[in-house]
C-alpha cells in the first residue's frame, strides 16, 4: 500500500512538472529542436533541473541503508554501450522529434488534450510490444 501510495504521488509530481514546464505541448519541445529557427529554450531549463534533482539523489543513495520505501536499490549495473541500447536511443530521439512527445509527457497530456495524445499513446505500446514479440521470437 505505501509503495502505490509513493509511486502515485511520483507520478502525479512527475507529470505536473512536465505539464507546468510545457512538456506536453508537442509544439514547444519541436521549438527546443529547432535550433535554426524560432528555438525555444524552455526544455533545456527542465532537463536542467532533472539533472540537478538527479545529481542529488545520486550523491545521496549510497549514503542510505536502505531505500525508504523499497526492499531494495534497483540501481543500474550494465555500463556498457550494446547495439541494442544505440538503436533503442535512435530511435527514441527520431520518435520524440517527430511527435514532440517522449513517454512521460505523451501520458500526462492524454490528460491536457486527450485526441492527440491517444495516436502517440496507441503507437508508442504498439512498438513496445512489436519489439517484446522481436525478442521473443529470437530467443
């Protein structure tokens, strides 16, 4: 109860956050990777203080015992750079520079504008479970 608790109170912050920066305005984050044209700098502003969140809770969790909330650190272990990684981030950045959208902000703005992000929402799962069955079908 208090991790769903935890995680529906992250998730609610999250996606404020990405909706008070203008995250879930496609156009604006198309503006940010328009750097030729009528670039608009807000996005580099939220990344900026995703990282700075980042960097303290990183300079912090190996201090901890024990997580607050979790049994355990589900901290990352693989530090090496496989084909697969490459191709995922590819093809992330060409989906998130055509939609102007990435996960976290497709979600939250079914909220803001439901129709639009549907069709993001909708392709988004199909590719994730097109590469599930890839990975099934080669294992």
């Amino acid at each position: 109860m208090r991790t769903g608790i935890a995680s529906l109170a992250s998730g609610t912050l999250f996606g404020a956050g990405l909706a008070l920066g203008g995250m879930t305005d496609p156009a604006r984050v198309r503006g940010f990777l328009d750097i030729f044209g009528d670039w608009d700098p807000t996005l580099a502003f939220v990344m900026g203080g995703a990282v700075i969140v980042m960097a303290i809770a990183w300079r912090i969790v190996p201090r901890m015992a024990e997580p607050i909330i979790a049994e355990q650190f589900h901290l990352p272990t693989k530090s090496d750079l496989t084909p697969r990684l490459i191709g995922g981030a590819v093809l992330f950045g060409v989906g998130w520079g055509i939609a102007g959208l990435c996960p976290g902000p497709g979600i939250a703005a079914l909220v803001i504008e439901p129709a639009a992000a549907a069709i993001f929402v909708i392709a988004m799962l199909a590719g994730m479970a097109a590469v599930r069955i890839a990975e099934g079908a080669s294992s």
